[in-house]
C-alpha cells in the first residue's frame, strides 16, 4: 500500500459516538414514502450506486474545490469559501512543557475530561487521567448557563479526585486546554466567539458570545479555581498531540460523530490576516470542512436528510461523510426498498420509519459479519427495526450499507488531498521533498474498516504512487483531549519557568 496507515491501538467493543448514541428524533420529523409507482428494489439500489459512485475524476474535482474553497476563505470572510477560521495557535509544544495541566474536550454528545503530568523532554507525559461524560439531552437544546454550569460542575468533582501521581505547584493557578469542537471565530489563543452551535447542538443564549468566558464564569460559580489559557477545537488539539510525538504531522482530521480538518499554514498565504505578526510565520487553521458542498455526489436521500435536519442547507460534507449521518442515510434507503417494492416482504417497517433508528455502529457491524447466513445481519436488522430477512435481503442491505460507507471514505480522502494541494501551492514539490503525516482520530476512523481502506484508496489514487508514498495516514487516539493540555501548557503563563 502507497499510502503509509498507521493505528496506535486496537479497538474493542466501541462506540462511534463514546457514549449515548447519537439521537436526534424530536428534531426530525420526516417520513418517507413513495407511492406513485412500483420500482424493484435491485433498481432502486442501482440508481443509489450510479448518484454515489466516486471515480477518480470526480474525486479530483472534489480535491480541486476543495483546495479552491480554502484559498477563497483565507482570502475574506464572509465570502464564498470555506470559514478557514484562525486559531491564533502559532508555535506547537516542544516537549519541555512540565507540570500539570488540564484538559475539557466537548464536541459531540458527550465530553471528557482530563489531567496531564508533563515531565519535560527526558520524561514527556508522565501520567494522565480521563472521565467521560454523556450530556443529557435537554441540555443539547438549553440554555448556555445550564450546559456551561453542568461542565464546571463534572470538572470541578474531577479535579478534586487529584491522586499521588499528581503534583500541582503551590501558588499557581490551575490551567486547562478547552477543546470546543464547534465554529468559533478566535481572537486570540484563549478567546472565541461562538459562530453556531453544529453536531445536533441548538443551545440558547451563547451564539456570539465568548465561549471562554461561558466556561470561566460557569467555574466561578462552582469555586473551580481553574483559567483557560488555550481554547482549541478538537482537530487543533488532534494536530498538538500528534506533534509533539512526530514533527512531521501537519494536517490533523476528525472523523467521528461530525468532521474537520485544521493544517499548518503561512501567515503570509492568509490575506485576511494581513498584518498579524506569528513568531514563527505559521498559524493552525481549522478550515471547518463540514460547510464544503462543491461538486458532491448526492441523492435524494441526502437530500431529504438535509430538508429534515435542524440545519438544512448547511454541513452538507459532513452530512456525507461523518459518523452521525451514515446510518440515516442507509436508513432512509432500506425504507424506500421496502416501501416500493416489499425489500422486506410482509414484516411490519415502523420502526424503521423512525429517524436514527440505524446507526453508524449498526452499519458497521453488519459489514463485519462473514458468515454464511450473514445471520448477524438479521439479528440486528430484527433487534433494531423489527424487520425479518431472508439472505437475499442481507446481502442488499449490505450493498446499500457499503455504497454509502464508500462513498463517505473516499470524499473524506479527496478532502484531505484538497488541503495537501493547498500546502504545496506555498511550497512547491512539498509533498514530494518531505514526509508528511495526517493525523486522524475519531471513532468513525477508528473503528469503521471499511471506511478506513476507502480512505487510504482514495488518497492513494489522486496523489499517485511517488507521492503517496510519502503521505503517512496515522490514527491519534485521544489526541484532541492530550493535545489541548500540552496547548494549555506551551501557553501558560508559567512557561518561562519550564
């Protein structure tokens, strides 16, 4: 394989979405149905394969616009590009950050928590410590004073549960790296205004407002003595943590519940940042890739998804190929072949008429049966939906769920071959006169196979076989939560005394 993959662990018994599965019924109300005329199901799948097909042309354009879509939103905002947002992230850790320092990664329907003992460069990370929190629902559709003071309130019993492993220096306060996994529009390294709430998220009374200060004042309230001193979003804090292990990592991905992607940039290739002085001529961009939509193949189911979203018309990429949307997809699909033509004979098709029933996970685990009754596609087809299916049935749901997961990776792979066509327009041959590494984390990545090696093939195919060589595709587990403590760290006001 051309394409170098690494993975730094195995995965056993996850979940895509670590923790509640992602849900997002109250808000999708959609139903569809079809009854103007009968279609075999076989046709109804072919159809589904031509709109979703992904070949090498199209793969290229996908890259091409992509490339253009970040050059347009490091141009202006506000214009036709992607959001391409600041992070203000100018030097990455260099490994003599020591001490303890904390981190919060919240972006997606649970967040973590976590400390870091640093030892400096002969020791490096010399102990950590994670909780994971789901958040309840309600609170996905509050108030911010009722989200931020549920996070404080889970930080703040973290914090006192400090063992010997542990040593806090006496007259310091403690820091924390505050990964927040949604469009912010920084202003410094420890500031950002809140965009819009994605990922299923519709929190009141914080768009526009600084999610620092949220998280500060939420804090206070608890007498968590606790600043700041990095806010990140979890493909800034992925990119940090693969960083200090491997200085070659320059693109960092999130394939999970939702995507993005951040890269290392020119401070002299961002126009709209003309003036702004970086003491190493670089900055972290996160280019908030979900908003891409130029060029993708779509269909109406996508369609229909996206009509029935709580933001239709908007994520359209990450609606094609993140972890929380391709079990609707496939979903949507098998309810269409069932409705037209009976896919699933005389079996009664409510519960597959309800939205998110069929889960990425679901998708997955299906494709992992290689028996020869593909029973446990029958098992969890009947467990989740209340569907019977003969083998003839499993194998066309198997073939919708490998169409849609196809289709995700490999768009997933074009995006990431449009950020590297950027990096070597400032530099040019970059690929090919050096090792780069793209770090990947995220459940959807981690655990899914089949989207993985659609991944890697579709990277391999557009770069080439002399360049592709040269890309390093590496899974970073938990990188975003590590990462934001060693940004909290290597931003620290104590820094000096490292």
């Amino acid at each position: 394989m051309s394409v170098a993959a690494t993975t730094t662990y195995s995965a056993v018994g996850y979940s895509f979405f670590s923790g509640s599965q992602r849900r997002s019924t109250p808000r999708l109300k959609m139903s569809l149905r079809s009854d103007s005329f009968s279609v075999e199901p076989i046709t109804v799948l072919t159809k589904l394969k031509h709109e979703c097909a992904t070949p090498l042309p199209l793969l290229q354009k996908v890259a091409d616009a992509m490339c253009a879509q970040m050059r347009a939103g490091l141009a202006a905002d506000g214009g036709p590009g992607l959001p391409m947002l600041p992070t203000y992230v100018h030097d990455l850790p260099t490994g003599n950050e020591k001490g303890l320092f904390y981190a919060l990664d919240l972006g997606g329907t649970n967040f973590r928590v976590l400390r870091v003992q640093l030892g400096g460069k002969d020791e490096r990370v010399i102990a950590t410590e994670f909780e994971q929190v789901s958040i309840p629902q309600d609170l996905m559709f509050g108030t911010s004073n009722e989200l931020f003071d549920f996070i404080a309130l889970r930080l703040a019993k973290f914090a006192a549960k400090e063992d010997g492993r542990f040593h806090f220096w006496p007259g310091r306060k403690r820091e924390i790296g505050f990964t927040f996994s949604f469009p912010v529009k920084q202003t410094s390294i420890d500031s950002g205004i809140l965009i819009k709430w994605t990922k299923g998220f519709a929190v009141s009374g914080s768009t526009g407002k600084d999610v620092v200060a949220c998280l500060n004042e939420a804090m206070e309230r608890q007498g968590l003595d606790m600043r700041v001193s990095a806010l990140v979003n979890d493909t800034v804090g992925t990119l940090a943590g693969a960083e200090y292990y491997d200085n070659d990592a320059m693109v960092a991905v999130i394939l999970g519940t939702g995507t993005n992607a951040c890269y290392v940039e020119q401070t002299s290739a961002i126009p709209k940042l003309q003036g702004h002085v970086s003491s190493s001529g670089e900055m972290i961009i996160s280019t908030e890739w979900g908003a891409f939509s130029n060029g993708l193949p779509l269909t109406e189911f996508d369609r229909e998804m996206d009509a029935a979203s709580i933001n239709p018309g908007e994520q359209i990429f990450e609606k094609t190929i993140s972890g929380m949307y391709l079990g609707e997809i496939a979903r949507r699909v098998l309810l269409k072949m069932a409705e037209v033509d009976g896919l699933f004979g005389n079996s009664a098709t409510q519960n597959l008429s309800k939205p998110f029933i069929l889960g990425t996970p679901d998708l997955c685990a299906m494709q992992q049966d290689n028996s020869s009754d593909l029973q446990a596609v029958g098992s969890l087809l009947y467990d989740k939906t209340g569907v019977e299916s003969n083998l003839s049935t499993r194998k066309t749901v198997l073939e919708v769920c490998d169409t849609i997961v196809k289709r995700g990776g490999r768009l997933a792979g074009a995006g990431i071959v449009g950020i590297l066509q950027k990096m070597e327009e400032n530099s040019k041959n970059f690929i090919s006169k050096k090792r780069v590494v793209v770090a990947i984390d995220g459940g959807l990545y981690a655990n899914y196979p089949q989207y993985r090696t659609y991944l890697h093939d579709s990277v391999k195919e557009l770069l080439g076989t002399e360049k592709s060589h040269k890309v390093v595709i590496e899974h970073t587990k938990d990188g975003s939560g590590i990462g934001a403590a060693l940004l909290a760290a290597s931003n620290s006001k104590y820094k000096h005394d490292f």
